[in-house]
C-alpha cells in the first residue's frame, strides 16, 4: 500500500519535473535569440555583412590614431590588420582602452558603422581578450600586444 | 635572514600534511570495514595534525607577504612593500597560488571542527567522513606541489614587488574570495557526509540533522561572498552594474542554488525520513559545482573578466579532480542509492509537495544557468564558431523559475508537513491582497511605466507580509490573549526564525532587484566644470572642479560634483580616475551617495583635450536592498545554526535526544 502511493508520486513528479525540463528548453531556445551575441573580425565583417538587427561583437585592435571624440560620442576603429570597422560608441571607455590594444565592442553594423552599446576591455591588464588573441592567431595577424 | 628558513618550513609543512592526508584516507577506512577501533580512532589525530601543518605552511606564506620577502617568486609577482598591511595580507589569496592553499587551509580547519563538534557523530560515520576529506584534500595538496607550488623561489630576488592588482585593493575584495571559498569548501562537509552515508549505506533522520548545520554554515558564506562580490563589482568596476552573469559570478551561483535546494531537502528528510537518496544526491551535486567554479575560475577556460590564472595544465588537473570525485560520488551513487527508502508517505498538498517544487524549481534553474554559461565552449567545440552568451539569455530563461520559486515561497512555508488544506491557508488571503495592493498603488504613481517593476514590487511584498502572517499564525493571534501569543511567538525554536529571516531578506532582496531594474536613470554627457544640468526628473548635478590628486600609490584625477534635489545641495561627490605607476594601471573611481531608498552614483571618464570629461550618473533606487537582503538572508541561516538541535557536541556529552540508527552506531 504504502509503495503504491509512493510510486504515484514518484510518477506526479516525473512528469512535473519533465514539464519543467521543457519549460526550461523552450525559455532557452527563446533565450538564445537574444543572449547570444557571435564574435567577429573586422575581416569577418566584411566578408559577410550580418544584417543590422543582429547584436554581436566586434573584436580586434584599436586602430593607432583612430580614436576621435565628436561631441557626446567616441569614434574608433577596430581593425585585424586586414580591413578596419568604424565603431561609434557613447558612454565612457573602459580604463583599458588604448590605441594599438585588444578591445571588444558589442554593438550592430548598420550602413557600415558599428554602434557600440559596450566595450569592453578586460581588467587584466597582461593579456588580450581571449577571443581577439585566437580569432587573430587563426589568420596569422597576432602580434603580442605591447605591454 | 628568518624568512629564508620560513618558507622552506611552510614548503615542508605543506608536504607533511599531504602524507597526513594519505593516511587519513586509507587507516581509518581500513579501521571502519574490519572493525578495528584503534585504526578508526587515528582519524581524530590526522584530522587535526592535517589542519596544523595546513595552517602553518599558510602562516608562513603569509609571513613572507607581510615582510615582502621578494625572494619568493608570488610575493615578488603580487605583492609591494609600499601596499598597506591589510593588501599584502590579502594579496596572500589574490593570487592563484595563494588561494588554493586557502582552499585547503579551509578544507582542513573543516576537517578539525568535524572533530571538535562531532562528539555526538556515530564513529563509524564521522571516520568515513574524514577520509572522504583527506581525499579531497590530498587531491588539492597534490595540486598545489605539483603545479602551484606558492613557496617557489627566485634565483635573484628583485628589489620591488610587481604589486598587487589596483582593482582588487579594496577591502569589499579582500574578504570576497575568503567567504566563497568557506562557502565551497563547506559544500565538501555535505559531499564527505554523503559518500560516507552511501558506503554505509544507511541515512536517517539524524544523518540529515548531522548534515545540515554544515550545509548552513556553507550556504551562509556563499551568500555573503556572492553579495560582496557583487557589491565590489558595483562600486569598484565602475560600470554600475550589480550582476553580470559573468561565467565567474554564474560559478558561485551555481554552488549557492544547489545548496539552497539541499538545505531544504534535508529539512524534508530530517523531520520526514524522506527525500533522502534526492538529498545525498545534491550533497553530491551541490559539492560538484563548486569543483566545476574552482574550475572555471582557477583554468580560465571561459572568457571572462575575472581569470586571473590562464594555465591549462592546472584546468586540465582540476578538471581531472572534479571527474574523479563527481563521477565517484555519483557512481556510489548510482549504485547504493536505491538502497535507502522514504520512511514516509505524504498528501499532494503538503510541506513535502511543497518543498519538492521548490527543489526542483532551484536545480532547473542551476542547469539553465550551467548551459547558458557552458555554451559558448560547446559552441565553439561543436560548431566552431565564437561567441557569448550575454544577460538577456538568463534574464529570460533563468528568472522565471526563480520568480515561480518565490511566488509558491509564503504558501509552502506555512503548510503543514503530511497534509495540508486549503482553509490552512486562508490567513495568506490578506498577504495576497495587500501585495496586489502595493503592485496597483505602485503601477499608478509610476504612471505605468514598468509593469515588470510594478509586479517585482507586489511579489517582495507577497514574500515579506507572508512571513509576517506566518508568524502571526503561529504566534496564534487571538487565542489566550496578546500575551499568549508573544509568548508563543519568542519561543519559537530557532530555526523557525531563521527561516522567516531568509525568507524576509529574499523579499528585500526581490525589492531591491525589481526597482533597480526598472526605475534607474543614467545621463552621460561630456562636461565641464561649472556646468550644471539634470540628471533625472529630480536631481542635479553641478560640476564644481577638476583636479589632481596624489594618494598613498597612485594618481588620480578627482571631480568635485554637488548633486541638488530641488535646488537643495544634498551630497557631494569626488568620483576619480586613478593611474597606479607601479602596475601602469588606470582605475575608475565610482562616487556613490548611498541611500537608503536610492543611491546617486557618479563615474568620470578620460579628459578630452579641451578640459571636457564624460560623467556618467545614474539614480539607482533601492540598490543597497540587493546587499541588504543577503545579508539578512545570511542573518537567518546564522539564527538558525543556533538551533538547539544543531548543537552536536553539547547533546553528545549531556542529553542524548537524537537516536542515532543502530546501523551508524554499530
């Protein structure tokens, strides 16, 4: 008797826990459309433009000379040795953020401009972002970043 | 020339205890299965001689912080004599080599209160226990000779420290990693309680009881260490941001739901006899994710802003620590767990029931986190592609289960246990309508403008009058009079009110979540001193001067600003932009004016050639309620650890209340 009531609700759970399961998966599968943001190069950029709605990041290096400040917005380009992107961003620079030095922008390119809602740059100061360090080790243009 | 001998004696210590920890794993087990008390007793002097030489090896560590003995290659890399006292000690766990002695240190002093308190603990069990420890702890020994020697030595001693991190100088920091690695290492108590169950392969309600203090202990430092890591986040990184879902912060998180849930299911199983094969199970589970955090944070294996040890030898050894263990436990697992059996059955609508949802709502919502933060590696084995999973993704999928868990909270809380009845909850009826009452009032004088903020609102307030009506039902208003039921309600065992503490501080936590979300204001500008402009529909801010400052070791450039409220000055901010010579490091310096139902928080950036800076101010309403409620979250776990019931040696020796099984005891 008392194995009957308990495999009942062993079963009540089973399938509560099974509704759950795919409540999460639906939550996630929605989730990923907009928590996933892709990493891309300059390069990759121009190779194939994403289309304007798509939230990604843009990594590389800052462009020496590149960064101008017009007004409320700063003007950088990031670039992986081969093309540049121009980024526009409003809001204030991470304390990394340097001409020559590993940045990460996450933004959308709309008529070839990338508006950036974030930059990042990481607290540590010894290395690049991991993303920029690879994707421009890939295609042969990694230079260690000076120090 | 002391200190040259310090560190090969802390070098050596650390050996000593890693051959301690050996033999605590294999004589005393061998003791447990032959019966043989002596060898089982030997537990008890390795335990505490392990701690010992654990602690000395740290204190000699610590030693060479405090006298910047640079001959030692970690002092050199982390550490300046020009830092102040409170820095170069924690400099000594700011660092990857430091802080896994710490872990041990933690794991060890564990081991030595299992001692100390567990006079009541059936021999059998607290043996078993032990060794699980020491093998976790010689794992992480082994870890730290072979690959993360701390003691290493320079060839030639450098004059000058590299100094520590600026980011990280700062006390909110100093104390974070101590307090998580308390919070995971405490988790090790519950897995080591779990195995040892397992192979002996009996649980009773006494062996949850047995359990859950330690879990406490954990889950209470978890957090206040997920809390102040928050809080330094918000103040020091100067993006004004609380939480990131930062693969970091996601690994303490983890750790915190699993044993949240486990802290609940042992309830179940202390005072009900069930759910105790799902309890071993998130014992285990719970102890897994913490090894999965150390992983994370300790490889660097995931981009993110806080690793600080990029080495793939140490990732691929911790995660060799974590498949050991995790895949042990839970092969164990799989294969005695069938053998323990609810002793109890109960009605759909009970405590029981209730407790389960909440369960599962918390695992649901730790795997949900676990795939979101492990995507990207998937994503890039798999697909090859790079990219980050951001913020959005767990606001959608993670907060629904939490805000289900919080909305079931003040109708479970109050059930009985076996059989609840709907008339049982009649008494929530007001707690319903006075939250539904705070969302409109709060929905009309927002002009509805967030009705997300307006419902995060009524759900703090449906948490919180909840565990006021709890109370009041307890207390038993309007039976025997007020006097009656204040007598009923003080001598209330401690742990009732520290579970109506944790619950409250939840609501408070909710609130501050909810309104920071959805009323903050931000104004960025590039400005110049003596201008003055809004910065919300209620403050200014007048930009009074720009200037440098010298500190103690950096420079910095400091802006006066006033902030007015109707024309009123009602604080006056110095937000700075420091830059450390000695690590060649810039800083943002976040100005905050805290308050209790808002804090005004300023950050400055570069200066632009024509004397301009961009400022950046935000109103953040109710901000310090998130910090607040963790810690009268922690408050509650705290409160409830006093509980009589916990107090494991006091009963041992005087009044032996608790039962133990004959199984544990034999």
């Amino acid at each position: 008797m008392l194995s009957q009531i308990q495999k009942k609700r062993r079963i009540h759970l089973v399938v509560a826990s099974g509704l759950l399961l795919v409540i999460a998966a639906l939550l996630m599968g929605y989730g990923f459309r907009d928590g996933i943001a892709y990493f891309r190069l300059p390069s990759d950029v121009v190779n194939e433009t994403p289309p304007p709605e798509e939230l990604f990041r843009l990594g590389g290096l800052v462009a020496e000379g590149s960064v101008i400040e017009d007004q409320d917005n700063t003007i950088f380009e990031i670039t992986d040795s081969d093309h540049a992107v121009v980024v526009v961003f409003r809001g204030i620079l991470p304390d990394l953020f340097a001409e020559g030095q590993g940045v990460i922008a996450l933004g959308r390119l709309a008529d070839g401009v990338f508006s950036a809602t974030e930059v990042l740059a990481k607290h540590d100061e010894t290395y690049m972002p991991k993303e920029v360090a690879k994707a421009l080790k890939e295609k042969g243009l990694f230079r260690a970043p000076v120090q | 020339m002391v200190g040259c001998v310090v560190a090969e004696l802390g070098h050596f210590a650390l050996i000593l205890a890693s051959l301690v920890a050996l033999m605590q794993i294999i004589i005393p087990a061998i003791g447990v299965f032959l019966m043989w008390p002596k060898w089982m007793h030997l537990v008890h002097a390795a335990a505490l001689l392990q701690f010992f030489l654990t602690a000395i090896a740290f204190a000699a560590l610590t030693q060479a912080f405090v006298q910047s003995d640079f001959s030692i290659a970690l002092v050199a890399n982390h550490s300046h004599s020009a830092k102040p006292l409170l820095y170069k000690l924690s400099g000594v766990w700011g660092n990857h080599e430091g802080s896994m002695l710490l872990w041990v240190l933690i794991l060890s002093l564990f081991s030595a209160l299992i001692v100390w308190f567990g006079g009541a603990l059936p021999i059998r069990l607290k043996t078993l226990t032990l060794s699980v420890q020491a093998a976790i702890a010689s794992a992480f020994y082994a870890f730290i000779l072979l690959t993360s020697n701390p003691f290493e030595r320079l060839a030639i001693a450098p004059f000058e420290g590299m100094g520590l991190n600026p980011l990280l100088q700062d006390p909110g920091l100093a104390f974070h990693p101590p307090a998580l690695y308390v919070g995971y290492v405490g988790l090790a108590v519950s897995f080591s309680f779990a195995v040892a169950a397992l192979l002996l392969g009996e649980v009773n309600a006494a062996w949850a009881r047995w359990v859950r203090p330690w879990t406490l202990v954990s889950w209470v430092f978890l957090t206040l260490g997920i809390a102040l890591g928050s809080w330094w986040a918000y103040y020091e990184l100067g993006w004004g941001g609380w939480w990131f879902w930062d693969p970091v912060e996601n690994a303490s998180f983890m750790p915190w739901l699993f044993a949240t849930a486990l802290l609940h299911s042992a309830t179940v199983a202390e005072k009900r006899g069930c759910l105790k094969s799902w309890t071993l199970l998130l014992a285990i589970l719970a102890f897994s994710f913490s090894l999965l955090g150390t992983f994370l944070v300790r490889s660097g294996i995931l981009t993110s802003v806080h690793a600080f040890a990029t080495d793939p030898g140490r990732g691929v050894f911790i995660l060799a620590i974590l498949i050991i263990f995790s895949g042990g436990a839970l092969a164990l697992y799989a294969w005695r767990g069938s053998m323990i059996v609810s002793d109890n059955v109960f009605a759909p609508l009970s405590r029981e029931t209730a407790l389960i949802s909440n369960n599962i709502l918390l695992v649901v919502a730790a795997l949900v986190v676990f795939i979101g933060t492990f995507w990207p590696l998937v994503a890039e084995i798999i697909f090859g592609r790079m990219l980050s999973v951001g913020p959005p993704f767990f606001e959608i999928a993670v907060t629904p289960f939490l805000v289900a868990l919080a909305m079931l909270l003040p109708l479970g809380s109050t059930m009985p246990w076996k059989t609840a009845s709907t008339a049982g909850l009649r008494h929530l009826w007001w707690v319903f309508l006075s939250a539904v009452l705070c969302g409109t009032v709060v929905l009309f004088l927002d002009n509805a403008h967030s009705t997300l903020g307006a419902l995060g609102l009524a759900l703090a307030v449906w948490l919180a009058a909840g565990v006021v009506a709890d109370l009041a039902k307890r207390a038993g208003m309007g039976r025997g009079g007020i006097r009656a039921a204040l007598w009923r309600i003080f001598n209330m065992p401690r742990s009732e009110w520290g579970k109506s503490l944790a619950h409250f501080g939840l609501a408070v936590t909710i609130a501050g979540i909810s309104a920071i979300t959805a009323w903050e204001s931000e104004d960025i500008r590039l400005a110049e001193t003596g201008d003055q402009y809004q910065i919300s529909d209620r403050y200014a801010l007048r930009f009074d001067h720009l200037g440098l400052v010298e500190g103690p070791n950096y420079q910095a450039t400091r802006a006066s600003m006033m902030i007015l409220k109707d024309s009123h000055e009602v604080a006056q901010l110095f937000p700075e932009k420091r830059f450390y010579p000695v690590s060649g490091m810039v800083t943002t310096e976040a100005a905050i004016e805290m308050g209790f139902l808002r804090d005004i928080y300023v950050v400055i950036g570069d200066s632009q050639a024509d004397g301009r800076v961009t400022v950046k101010a935000y109103i953040k309403p109710l901000a310090n309620w998130i910090w607040l409620g963790a810690i009268i979250m922690s408050l509650g776990g705290l409160t409830s650890l006093l509980d009589r019931r916990y107090r494991l040696a006091s009963v041992g020796r005087s009044r032996p209340r608790m039962t133990p099984s004959p199984a544990l005891e034999r």
